[in-house]
C-alpha cells in the first residue's frame, strides 16, 4: 500500500532495528538509562537548550510543557486549530485545571498576535492567570517565520508570559527555512519535538527547555505516568532519527511539490494554494466525495485520510518518486 495518511507511518530501517537490538541500556526512572541519556543532551545540544526529557509521545510531551509552566486555574493562549488545543483530549483542562485560550489562526497559520495581546488578562481575581503562549511550528505543514516567533517572543516578554513552542514537525519547518533546530527553537523557553513523524523513530518525543524547567518537568512526566525503564531500545531509533531522519527531510518535501504538481490540472480537485511547504497537501473535492473516493484510493493502494470536501496527503522515507506517480493516475482514473 502507498501511505500517504500520516507521516506516522513509517516502519524503523534496519539500521535502526540494529541500534535497537544492541542499545546500552538502564532504568531511566533512576537516570540510569545510558542511551536514553545520550539522545537528551543530544538534542538539547542540537535545539540550544540546557536540558531534555524523553516521552512517549508527543501529546505526552506538550501535555507535561503545559503542567509545567502552569498550575491549576492558569491559562494559556493557543491557535484555535493547534494541535495543543483541539487534539489532545482536552488533557491540560482535565488533568492539570488549566484552561485554554483560544485566539484564531490567521490564513498563514500564525496565531494573530493582536487577538493574542488582548486575550491576556489583568491581574483579577475574576479571571484566569495568563502565564503561557503556545505557538505550532509546522502548522498543518506550514511554516511559521523566524520573524512571526520573534514578534510572538516580544509579545510574550512584554506580558510576563512563557513561551512553548508545539515543534512535532519543528524539523520540516528548518529545512524549509533553511535554518539549524536551534534557530527555529531559540525564542522558545521549552520546545517538544516528535521523533516519530518525518524523523522516522517508531517512539517517542523530546522535550527541551532549561535545567529547573526540565527537572520539573521530569517530575510531571512520572505523575502523568510517562516513566520509562530499558528506553535506551527506543532512544536509540530517536539518535538517528535526529541525525539520519532529519537529513532527508527535503526529499518529503520535493515529493509533496511533485505530488501538488501532478493533482493540480486534475478536474474536481484543487490543491489548497500556498499550503504545500513541507511534507503536506491539503486538496479540496468539488464535491462531497469523501467516503467513495477514500474507498476507491484504497481499492487501488493509496491509503489517504480524506473529509467530506478534502484530504491532506503527507509525504515521508516510506515513500518514493513511482509512489508519488502512481498516486496522481489514481486520482486521475477516479476523476476522468
Ligand atoms: C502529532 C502531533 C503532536 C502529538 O504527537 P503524538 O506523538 O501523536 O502524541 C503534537 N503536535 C502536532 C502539531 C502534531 O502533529
């Protein structure tokens, strides 16, 4: 089957079946773990940050982020279409009483700073404690600017807020811009990175920040029940899924380029202009076809997660230039 539903998909290489099967190991829950310890000074290294901390995933990680930085009847102001926000369960409210704030996402996907300046509340008993700006970079395969996060910094310092970044594809996001991680991670007081999506590792996110922040997250990690033991098996896919994975990130992209290109003449359907800057393409259908053409997709071999009206096809290592071909004629035999 073509795979073009999620970047999440993707099968650990026999390179890195190999790294697993003779990883040093340890407890981490004792930090004892000495993979476990490598792959976080690594990419604490990598991101310009003092510290890291492995989780399982990352709604764990962006969940512990936000358990950290603020405790019960805080709020944070988020994109209204953030991952942070719509699909992670509700799991700040629920488990940590912090409420979320959201402000719209403007066409590009920044958050509007503006609505997010007047979201944050005085000091009054009525009202929430304001302490955290959580941005998304990629945002459903955009990338954000290096300028929008240093506007969002200055907006962040001036009202006393932190500031976290939700960088899952924060990897997409620097080859696109042609920058290090540490530059698209700097104005960011802790940022959670997956290493389970375009990276490749079959496991597991990190999140970075500075030393205090970090220890206390690590605490909130064994209270949301994230404690790990022999994780050295699955940091070990994570090291070269941040060397390796990261390398060829631009090949994802060349393909989600490729595929727009060949979906673009294609009668019923219209590629969503502008958005395809990483590994995504989002296409709108002239017609509701959803649920008919997802079956005919599968008939075929192309697994896609379409909606009524569109779909988003992501690009990853699994795939290759015959797959990208083979996806567009069967598009063009269901629209002919
Ligand atoms: C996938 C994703 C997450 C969460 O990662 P999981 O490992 O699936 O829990 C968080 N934010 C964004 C933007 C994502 O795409």
């Amino acid at each position: 089957m073509i795979d073009l539903r999620s970047d999440t998909v993707t099968r650990p290489s026999e390179v890195m079946r190999t790294a697993m099967a003779n990883a040093d190991v340890g407890d981490d829950v004792y930090g004892d773990d000495p993979t476990v310890n490598r792959l976080q000074s690594a990419t604490a290294e990598r991101l310009g940050k003092e510290a890291a901390v492995f989780l399982p995933s990352g709604t764990q990680s962006n969940l512990v982020a936000l358990l950290t930085h603020c405790q019960r009847g805080d709020e944070y102001i988020v994109g209204h279409d953030a991952h942070t926000y719509k699909y992670e369960g509700g799991g700040a409210a629920a488990l940590g009483g912090i409420q979320p704030q959201p402000v719209a996402f403007v066409d590009n996907g920044e958050v509007s700073l503006e609505e997010a300046a007047n979201a944050v509340k005085v000091d009054d008993s009525h009202f929430a404690r304001t302490k955290l700006l959580c941005l998304e970079n990629t945002q459903h395969g955009r990338v954000q600017s290096l300028e929008y996060m240093q506007r969002a910094k200055a907006l962040a310092d001036q009202h006393g807020l932190s500031l976290h970044l939700d960088g899952a594809r924060m990897g997409n996001a620097a080859v696109a811009l042609g920058v290090s991680l540490e530059a698209v991670a700097k104005p960011f007081d802790s940022v959670s990175l997956c290493l389970s999506k375009g990276l490749g590792a079959p496991v597991g996110s990190v999140l970075v920040g500075d030393k205090d922040f970090i220890k206390e997250a690590t605490r909130w990690r064994k209270v949301t029940g994230g404690g790990m033991r022999q994780a050295g098996v699955l940091a070990a896919a994570g090291l070269i899924a941040i060397d390796d994975g990261f390398k060829r990130l631009g090949e994802d992209h060349e393909r989600a380029l490729a595929l727009e290109q060949g979906l673009n003449g294609i009668n019923g359907v219209s590629v969503r202009k502008g958005w395809t800057q990483t590994n995504m393409v989002w296409l709108n259908f002239d017609e509701g076809i959803g649920d008919a053409f997802t079956q005919h997709c599968q008939q075929q071999g192309v697994l896609l997660s379409a909606t009524t009206y569109g779909a988003r096809l992501v690009t990853h290592l699994d795939l290759n230039d015959d797959d990208i071909a083979e996806t567009i004629q069967v598009f063009r035999d269901y629209f002919k």
